[in-house]
C-alpha cells in the first residue's frame, strides 16, 4: 500500500517520508550540537499542539557534559552518552494559573507527547538524532538539575550527531520489529470493519470484517 | 564507604561505585511503573556499567573477559527492543560466560 496519493504535493512527500526515516538514534558522536540546531528542535515544540494552547510545560537545555554525566546515573533510559539533553517539565505555577488539574487531566501528558514528536522531527529534519527517555526518577532528576518543587520533569529528549543508522530490518524480521501494520490496528466507521477498498462508505463497498480488531459488544 | 575503609587499588573506583550505586536505586524505582521486562535491561546494563569500571580502576587488566563480557553487553543490549529472543540469548551466554570464568577448574584437570 503505498504512503502517498498521486495528488500529494511534493512538500508532502517529503514530509511524510521524513516521518518514515525517522529512527530513535540512542548513540551519538563526541560532537557538540549547536545553540542554533537546538533553537530549531524547540521552536518546533512551540509549532505542536498544545491542550487549549495552555502551555504548561517548560524546556531546559544541557549541554554541559558534567551535568548530563550526573543526570545519567538516575536515567537508565540513556543508554549511551548524549551530548545535549532537553527536559520537558510540568510548570506546577503555569498549570494552576490555567486552572488545569494536572494529576487528573491526561492533556498535559498528551502535550508532552506532541511537543516530543514535532522536536523528533525537527531534529531528524536537520540531520541530527533523538531519542526520547522517561525511564529516570523524576525526584532524583530534579534534584541533580536544582529544579523547585512547581517544575516537575517528564521527559528526557537526547539530541546528538548520530553514530550511524540503525540496520534496516530484513523483509523476514520486519513483522516482529515494527509490529502489526495501520491497518491490523484500525477500524472503519465500527469495531471489526476493515478500510473500504474505495474512497467511500463502508456500506456502498461491502468492507470486509477485521481479523485483528477487538469486537464490538454487541 | 567509610573513611577508615582500606583503599583497594584492584577494586571499583569510589566515584565508579557511588554511580552504579545510584543508578541500581534509580532502577529499582522504576520497577514500580516499567513493563516489568524491562527489568532485565536494567540488570544486565549495571553489569556493563560495572564490567566498565572495572576497567577504568585496572582491576580487570588481568581478566579479558571482563572487556568481553562489556563490549557484548554495550553492542546487544538495545536487542531487548526489536529481538527479545536474541537479547534473552545474549544473558543466557553471558551467563554461562562469567560461570565459566568464575568457576575453579575440577581438581585434578590438565592447566
């Protein structure tokens, strides 16, 4: 199934095959990333969508390899040494300005994730790699980095020159390493209904049932 | 450690230890919330870490196995997240790897 129609735009093209090439890169050359590379990465954060334009989250940037060697004891999730860190943290004040109810509000945590994936992309856009780590103690975290008790750590996004592309997975491998296709994941207009073969109503082209698909209750 | 505690020139250096030893709680933690298989990632990566400040202290200049032992971790240890058989199958090596090492010869075998 191909990923584009004959009517996207070259701009489209590129930018989903930008999001197709996009890898998690977890080691990275002993080169600095640049003020300006990182200013790009983040401007694309401020670009995501954010729950109701709240905007509650923060980003604190290390570069300095002796605080990011004293983050790393506390984040196994950094397997390697990245030579520039971005935090995502929860603004505590921030959020009780915008009357949010962070422990109960999953917006916060889905901006998290909008934020972190405009930055991925932004930064495989500009050759550099990044890998996202939520494996680290946010207590710990943020005593290593001095934070108050309103700015809560959420995220550790690494950025750095990759060392090398990860291989590409063999035709026979590719099942179990990218996992189940969109389409095994998807139903169409109700539970247990694959795509229409058409761009149409399920109805008017008879969509076939969905082996993979959780069943409709009734 | 304590002050009056002999320094071990063959031992894990003290800033080496005190590293792995926050890492160790900080992975502890994150048992609570983690896929609890991501608990073996966790162990083996402070075995690197430890096989790594071995290293660094001179304590395996005798022991390249030790080195062995880092360098498989350090290149499979990501396996965990795209081959979960091939990744088991590197702890079960490493295993038997550092049992072999660590095991006396039976009394009585040929050197």
């Amino acid at each position: 199934m191909s990923d584009v129609t004959a009517t996207t735009s070259a701009e489209g093209r590129a930018a989903l095959a930008l999001m197709r090439r996009r890898r998690v890169r977890r080691q990275f050359l002993d080169e600095p990333v640049s003020v300006d590379a990182i200013r790009q990465v983040l401007q694309a954060a401020r670009w995501a969508s954010s729950a109701g334009n709240r905007r509650i989250h923060r980003f604190l940037v290390v570069r300095d390899p002796v605080t990011i060697a004293r983050v790393k004891p506390f984040a196994p999730g950094i397997l390697a040494s990245p030579p520039a860190l971005v935090i995502l943290s929860t603004d505590l004040e921030l959020a009780a300005a915008a009357n949010v109810q962070v422990e109960r509000d999953m917006n916060s945590w889905i901006d998290v994730g909008t934020a972190l994936m405009s930055m991925m992309l932004a930064a495989e856009a500009i050759g550099l790699g990044s890998c996202p780590a939520t494996s680290f103690s946010r207590g710990a975290v943020a005593r290593v980095l001095d934070f108050p008790p309103t700015l809560v750590p959420e995220l550790l996004l690494q950025l750095g020159h990759p060392v090398a592309k990860p291989p590409t997975p063999r035709r026979t491998e590719a099942r179990r390493v990218t996992g189940p296709t969109i389409a095994a994941l998807t139903d169409w207009e109700r539970l247990g209904q694959l795509e229409p073969a058409e761009d149409a109503s399920s109805e008017s082209t008879g969509a076939q049932p969905n082996p993979s698909t959780i069943q409709p209750t009734r | 450690m304590s002050p009056e505690a002999p320094q071990n020139p063959a031992g894990l250096g003290q800033g080496d230890a005190l590293e792995l030893l926050a890492y160790l709680v900080t992975a502890a933690e994150l048992c609570t919330r983690e896929p609890l298989h991501y608990a073996m990632v966790r162990l083996i990566d402070a075995a690197g870490r430890l096989a790594a400040g071995l290293e660094r202290s001179g304590a395996a200049a005798d022991l390249p196995w030790i080195t062995q032992l880092h360098i498989r971790i350090e290149r499979e240890k990501e396996l965990l997240m795209w081959d979960r058989p091939a990744f088991e199958r590197m702890l079960h090596e490493l295993a038997a790897l550092v049992a072999d090492e660590l095991t006396p010869p039976p009394t009585g075998a040929a050197a």
